[in-house]
C-alpha cells in the first residue's frame, strides 16, 4: 500500500522491540526506587533540608530529586502526603515538577537514549530547564493564598498535620520492603501500560508514516515544538523511559525533542487528573498553560544555539 500510511510488521516489531528491551530496565528501576522512598523516607528528613527562606527554599527542593528520585506516576500522592506532615506548599510543587526531570535515573536513561545525538547536551538542558521552570513555579506559589491552589480538604490535612517521627511507613523491616514492593510492582503494572503504548506509537509513525508528510510539520521551529509537546501530553509516557521514545523523531529537531522530554513529564492527560486530586481547577488550569509558554518559549530561545 503506498501513500501517507504503508505498515511493514517485520520493520514494525523490530523497532518496537527495540525500544521496548532498552526502556523497560529504567522503568522497573525508577518504579524500585519509588516503592523504598515511599515505604523508608523519614519524613521529617526533607523539610530539614530545606533553607526557611521560601526563596532558597524552592530551590533546594527542585533539587531533591537527586537524593529521592522520583517519576511523576507516584509524585503527587506523595506530595500530598509530605504537605500534610509539614512540608511548604511552594516546595512540594517544586519537587512535584522537578523530582520526575532531575534525578539520577533519569538523567542516565537520557544519556543512553540519545547517543548518537549529542547525549550531554541533551541530558543536561533537560535537567537545567526543568529545574528552572520547576524552581519559578514554585517561587510563584508562595505569593498565592492556599485556598486558590489547594483543594479545601487538602487545606485541612495541612491544618491538622499528620506527621510521623519516623520514616515514611509504619511496622518493621520486613513489611516495609513488602510495601515498597507492592508500590513497585502497582507503579511498574500501571507505567508499563503507558510505555508499551507509546512505544508502539513511535515505532507505527518512525516505520509506517511517510515521513515526506511529516517533514514540513519537522522542519517548521514551532510548530514541530509544539506538536512534540502535544504527543508527549497524550502518550502520558514515564520520565524513565519517554527519552527512548523522543529519540527515535530523528526528523525532528533536537529542541523539539527537548520540548517533549521536559513537558511530557510536568503536563500530561494522566497527570492533569491526579493533579486536579489534590489542586483547584483553575490553578490546574494556571499551571498547566504557564509551564506550556515557558517550554515553547526558552527551547524557541535555544534555536539560537543550532541544536
């Protein structure tokens, strides 16, 4: 069949397994890690690292991703609960929009998806812009009143606070790690849902799109930044494994890219739900269309550096 769509299944599995076989190690890897923050983090443990000043404050906590990594399928939950045991707003937003972007997983699986394709600089500029955003967004939120950000009855859990002295769950050695392996393995079942969908979309459009139809879409700055961002908000893929999903639109330019890796993981469909969990509406609304503008705006600025 020729056109716009021809589907090869040889060509189809080949790169669909592909992708596959190289994201899933990330991903069960991200899911581990989540499961033993939620079930052995001393709670207390992140507000004392944070400086008082709301300032300082919301930078330390864009960075908290590098000693507790974690993707955005657990974040909010987590976020939610670490306000109610007296962590600031303003910082639990930073890290709720930071911690799937900077960490270490991450940042690796990144550097192993774009080899070939000037891996450090992609990696990096992921990691600064999302910080950046994330450290902005939560700088903005400590000059807004609680009850136009929060849900009134996460309001009342922040009055009433739930804290515990000790780590994130209660009971022994023994059933903690059977927690984090039922948070694990919950994570892993649900994410590997979304990974395996949107790596068979990106092997159906790189092995059966004509790509002469795709090339003006490619080749138009922001248009092709756009259109990047509006897939990775529909795939909803993990920020462990959407860098091999991104790295295979080799007709799209490397900002492009940049775009989906650093929205995809702060603004997608499942995200906008779980947000809107613990969030009002509008603030939801607020947030999701200041975080569009400042992706479309600085990788638009960093044409300039020809990437």
């Amino acid at each position: 069949m020729g056109g716009a769509f021809h589907f090869n299944f040889s060509d189809f599995s080949f790169a669909f397994l592909s992708i596959l076989l190289e994201g899933a190690p990330f991903l069960l890897l991200g899911t581990m890690i989540a499961g033993l923050i939620d079930q052995f983090l001393p709670v207390r443990l992140m507000t004392r690292l944070l400086p008082r000043n709301p300032y300082c404050g919301a930078l330390v906590s864009g960075l908290l991703g590098i000693i507790f990594p974690m993707c955005e399928c657990g974040v909010v939950p987590i976020i939610r609960r670490l306000m109610a045991k007296g962590l600031p707003p303003s910082n639990a937003i930073t890290y709720m929009l930071a911690a799937p972007i900077v960490n270490p997983i991450v940042a690796f699986s990144t550097y192993s998806a774009f080899r070939g394709q000037a891996p450090l600089d992609v990696t990096l500029l992921r990691l600064s812009i999302g910080f950046g955003i994330a450290a902005i967004v939560g700088m903005a939120v400590h000059h807004l009143p609680l009850r136009h950000v929060l849900r009134p009855q996460v309001i009342a859990d922040i009055a009433q606070p739930q804290g515990l002295a000790g780590g994130g769950a209660q009971g022994g050695i023994g059933a903690r790690l059977w927690g984090a392996l039922a948070v694990c393995v919950g994570d892993f079942l649900n994410m590997a849902v979304y990974f395996v969908f949107g790596a068979a979309a990106a092997a159906l459009f790189n092995t059966s799109v004509n790509q002469e139809i795709i090339l003006p879409l490619a080749t138009h700055g922001w248009l092709a930044t756009v259109s990047l961002m509006g897939l990775a908000a529909t795939l909803s893929l993990c920020s462990t494994t959407d860098a091999f999903i991104a790295a295979t639109f080799v007709m799209f330019p490397t900002v492009s890219k940049l775009a989906f890796l650093v929205f995809g993981p702060m603004v997608n469909f499942k995200l906008i739900l779980l947000y809107s969990s613990v969030f009002r509406n509008r603030f939801v609304l607020g947030l999701t269309a200041g975080i569009f503008a400042a992706v479309v705006v600085v990788c638009m600025r960093l044409k300039v550096l020809a990437l």
